[in-house]
C-alpha cells in the first residue's frame, strides 16, 4: 500500500477509534544466491536485518541453495506477488537477460548487489553495489609478491596454487583476472595448481588435500574467499605441514575467523571484501521512496587489506596488522 493511502487509513481509523492497523506499505523481495559462506551469512544477517527493523518495511526473502533455477523461480514469484522493489545478486554472471526483462515489464525498481549480472549494460536498474574483485584478486596476489620480496625469496622459484570461487560467478572470474593479471609484476612466482573450491570450507579442504598428493611442493596458496583457505588450514595441518610458514596462505573477504587464524600466525593475509550492504539498501530504497533518483555507477565500498605485521605496500592501499583491529570488525 501507498504512504499516501496508508496515512489515509490510519487517519480514519483513528477518528473512528480503531486501533491502527499494523501493516507494511513498502515489500522489498530479497533473491539470495544460497548460504556457502561466513561472509555470505553475514550478508544476508546485514541485509535482511536492516529491511526487517525498518519501520513499514516487509522483507521477503529467498534463499535459493546456490541453483541458477531457483533464483529465476523466486524472481518471477516475486513479480506475481507485486513487491515494491527487488534486490538481486547472481550465483553465476551469465544467463539473466529473461528474467532480469521481465523484471523491468513489471516496473519493479531492482536494486543489485554483490555479484552483478554480466547484461548489466542492456537491463534497467536503480542502484548497485558490489565488491571491485579484479582489484581484490590483484591485492591478493600482490600482498603475496611483496611479502616474499620483503623475506629475501624473490630470487626462488616460487610455486603458487590458486583456489577459485565458484566457476562462473563474478567474484570468481573477476579475483582470477586479477590474481592472473597481478602474476605478471612477479615473474618468480608460477602457477602450479588452479582449481574451483566453490567458496566452500568443505571443498577448500578437500581440493588442498588432493593438492598436497598430487603436487611436489606449494609455497603460496591464494584462495578466493577466506572459507577454503580455513578448510585448506586444516588439510594443511593433517598433512604434517605448518600453515602460514610451510605454506603462505592469503584469503579474501576478511571474516573473523580468518582474523583468528592470523593472529594465531596459522594464515598470512585476508583482503577484505564487505558483505555489510544493509546500509546501502536502506539508503537506497528511503531515497527512492522520496522521490530521488540514484546514480547508476556501480557504487564499490572502500576496503583493506590485513595481516600479520601490516606495513605491506600495495599502491592503493597498505596492510593493517589484523592484531590491532580485529576487536573492531562486526563479522
Ligand atoms: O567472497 C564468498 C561468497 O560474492 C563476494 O561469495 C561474494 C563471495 C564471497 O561465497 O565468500
């Protein structure tokens, strides 16, 4: 229901004595990728928990268990249910164009975040924000680079294994072309190993251990997201190894239990990535319910990187000793 609508009513009903209906008039629909990770989880707790505090506002939310299929499924529901906005983040990048239209037919406004769909440029939106990952992959890459420069080691031959996200997906493809991209400025170190690990513990653990068989010797291993390099911790240590000396281990998303592992020296390096957007789509959503138009620049929040002494030099931003903060970070 409309403000304008809603003030009327509960104006009336007050004359009449009525207890005022307790409704909401802005729906916002919530199509989520699934629950893989810490940071998805927060994710979804920033998001969801800013809609459902928000006064007036009905949050309805679906997870979609990681299937491409379902989030087309809930998106379509949503237009059946005539929600008031949208907010969508692709498992995978490609594929939308359809639904994404059908979207836009209904003139619901749609809000992206995180993962955005690669027909960005031929479907209409009102706002977006998401991670710059080609610039997080780079980071990951060059903290590793540095930091072996800053040891004496970059006379070695350093070899190097790189765990993806799950294959498809924008935070994927965007850290490999920049982790790839970042190698050049390297030239000692050489990719020996590269591999999905789907953003998962489970997996990330298991593609270290087949790793650990099948390669003679990994000094660096650059995981895309803080999840498998948590699991490849624990592959790590059952294989007899010392995580973060034997092997140099730089994660992405910088969750707290990856702030753990580097304080307890088991990981050397997190490049941050927020998954609090719960401001962000407040923010969002009071302006256009104020009648203002948003900007259509992908909107990439500041971030750092952490580790285990700081000091590290990465042009666009300098390491931060996880120690000194990880009091402060909320997830
Ligand atoms: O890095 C990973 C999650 O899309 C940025 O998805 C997100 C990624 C994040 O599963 O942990």
């Amino acid at each position: 229901m409309k403000k304008k609508v809603l003030a009327a009513v509960l104006a009336a009903s007050m004359c009449m004595g009525i207890a005022a209906p307790a409704m909401a008039d802005v729906k916002i629909a919530f199509s989520q990728i699934g629950q893989e990770s810490d940071w998805r989880t927060a994710n979804t707790d920033s998001i969801n928990g800013a809609i459902e505090e928000h006064e007036g506002w009905e949050l309805i939310y679906d997870d979609a268990q990681q299937k491409q299929e379902n989030q087309i499924k809930a998106l379509r529901n949503f237009i059946t249910q005539g929600v008031d906005y949208i907010l969508f983040t692709g498992v995978v990048s490609t594929g939308w164009e359809e639904v994404l239209a059908e979207v836009n037919e209904a003139e619901i406004p749609l809000i992206l975040v995180d993962r955005l769909p690669d027909c960005i440029d031929k479907i209409d939106y009102v706002a977006a924000f998401g991670g710059d990952f080609v610039e997080e992959g780079r980071r990951q890459v060059a903290w590793a680079g540095e930091y072996l420069k800053q040891q004496g080691r970059d006379s070695e031959d350093i070899k190097v294994a790189i765990m993806e996200g799950t294959t498809g997906a924008s935070a994927q493809t965007g850290r490999t072309e920049g982790n790839l991209a970042a190698l050049e400025d390297y030239p000692f170190m050489e990719v020996v190993a590269q591999q999905t690990g789907n953003f998962t513990r489970a997996e990330g653990q298991a593609v270290m251990e087949s790793w650990l068989k099948s390669e003679d010797k990994i000094d660096v291993l650059i995981a895309q997201n803080d999840d498998m390099a948590l699991g490849a911790i624990d592959a790590i240590k059952a294989a007899g190894l010392v995580p973060g000396e034997d092997i140099i281990i730089v994660g992405c998303d910088s969750v707290k239990a990856a702030f753990e592992a580097i304080v307890a020296g088991e990981m050397n390096c997190t490049v941050e990535c927020t998954p609090l957007y719960g401001p962000f789509v407040v923010e969002t959503i009071e302006a256009l319910e104020n009648g203002e138009e948003m900007d259509k620049e992908v909107v990439h929040p500041e971030e750092g990187v952490y580790d285990m002494e700081g000091g590290i030099d990465l042009g666009s931003t300098t390491s931060i000793k996880a120690a000194d903060v990880i009091d402060e970070r909320i997830y």
